[in-house]
C-alpha cells in the first residue's frame, strides 16, 4: 500500500487516547513522523507511541497543558528539536488541533471558571498553535481542526462546549482564507457520536443510545478510526482541493 504522507511531519494535539489516538495511528502508517501530546495521561500517550512503533513508524510524545496559553511557545521550542533530530528539519506538514477536555453542563452548571477552561482548549488553543505554527509549517500544508456536530446541533448538555466548537468552525474559515495564498488547506472535522470514553456514560444508558441510534441513519455509533479516516484524505495530496470546510463525519445523525 502506498503511503500518502512518506517524508511528511505531523503534530497531533490530544493524541493518548481517542480520536487523537486513532488520528496519530493512522498518519504514521500513511508515513508521516507523528508528535503527539498528552497533559496528564502520559500512560496513553506512550501506548500510542509504542503502537506506532511497533508497525513500523515513527512518532514521539510530548507533555504540554494547553490550558495554559504560555506553554504554546515552549512546545514548539521542543517539537523544533525533535523533528531536526529525525529528519534533518523542523519542517511541519500537517496539523492537527484534536486536544479537548470533558465539559458536560447545562446552564445551570455553567460558571466563568468553566467557560474559561473549555474554551481555553478547545478554542484558544487551536488558534495560537496555528499561529505558532505557521512559521514551521510548508507551503501546501494541511491545518485539520476537530470539531463537533454539536457546533450547529447544540446540546444544551454541553452548552460550552457547542458553543466553543462553533468558534472552531468560525476560526477554520477565517484560517482557510488567509493561509489559503501560501496553498495551505485548513477544515474542520465535526465527528457525530463517536465511542470514545468521553461519552462512556451516554453509551452506558440503554435509552440514550437506542435514541442516538435511531437519529443516525446507519444505525450506530462511529469508531475514531472512521474519524481517522477523514483527517488521513483531507491531510492528503488528494484533498488538496478542500479547504474553509467542516465536514461532518456522523453517520447522518438527524437527518
């Protein structure tokens, strides 16, 4: 099998468990050298790593809590150094803003503190990552966010977080548009009910997910690797053609 990404480099956010995890997973057996990070779970993130290098790729973890926007800097700082000492360069291809934390909540649940936090990962973080990045990142380069279908269908059990994930959307297009001169692509990725640990409770509820099946015109949950999939086309020569887009990988939930 050809790999689509050989000699390429990419950075995936939140790569321990997961949709990163897949997401990682996936770039590395389509060649690519894959940096992932971790905030807490360095148990994951070596699992990933140690998964990667087993069949043959290459990738490597690094710790940063992107909470805290004073840490972008230092963790290009240590991802310059890793990437020259495998390829000669600290060249970056793809970027992938995956890295996300648990916001459950209605209004009633909702304070500063926690609107600071959700949006902080969820959306600061992508924004001055991409800015950091941009000085790394080559010509024809693929800026990838992961969003949510709750952007446009909002739960008013994570109100935060939708809203936070709508500004992921908004800030994919306006990437898109001044990135697009120098041929860098830049969409968003908005899984529907995907089975992941973060929903491990909704699919722990026989109701909830008799329902969420119901709405979803295939009839089930997805699978991060499916999600893995559509980052792998659009980080690819193929979907050079695609930018300022969200695509919604859900299964054609609500329809």
């Amino acid at each position: 099998m050809s790999q689509t990404l050989a000699g390429k480099t990419a950075l995936v956010t939140g790569g321990s468990r997961g949709i990163g995890r897949s997401i990682a997973e996936r770039l590395a057996r389509e060649g690519a050298t894959v940096a992932v990070t971790y905030n807490e779970r360095k148990y994951g993130a070596d699992e990933t790593v140690a998964t990667i290098e087993k069949s043959g790729g290459t990738a490597f973890a690094l710790q940063v809590d992107l909470a805290d926007a004073e840490s972008i800097p230092d963790l290009f700082e240590r991802l310059d150094q890793e990437f020259t000492s495998r390829t000669g360069s600290n060249a970056l291809n793809v970027l992938v803003n995956n890295a996300g934390n648990t916001a459950w909540g209605g209004i009633a649940a909702a304070t500063p503190e926690a609107w600071n936090a959700t949006f902080a990962v969820h959306a600061r973080a992508p924004l001055f990552i991409a800015q950091t990045a941009t000085s790394r990142l080559s010509d024809a380069g693929r800026i990838i966010n992961i969003s949510s279908g709750a952007a446009t269908r909002p739960l008013s059990t994570a109100l935060i977080y939708s809203a936070a994930k709508a500004s992921v959307n908004s800030l994919t297009q306006a990437l898109a548009i001044e990135l697009g001169p120098r041929r860098i692509t830049v969409n968003a990725v908005a899984p529907g009910w995907t089975r992941t640990d973060m929903n491990a409770a909704v699919r722990e509820n026989a109701h909830m997910v008799a329902a969420i099946e119901a709405d979803t015109t295939l009839g089930r949950f997805g699978e991060p690797e499916e999600i893995a999939s559509v980052v792998a086309f659009l980080a690819s020569e193929e979907g050079r053609w695609v930018t300022g887009q969200v695509i919604e990988a859900s299964g054609g939930f609500k329809l």
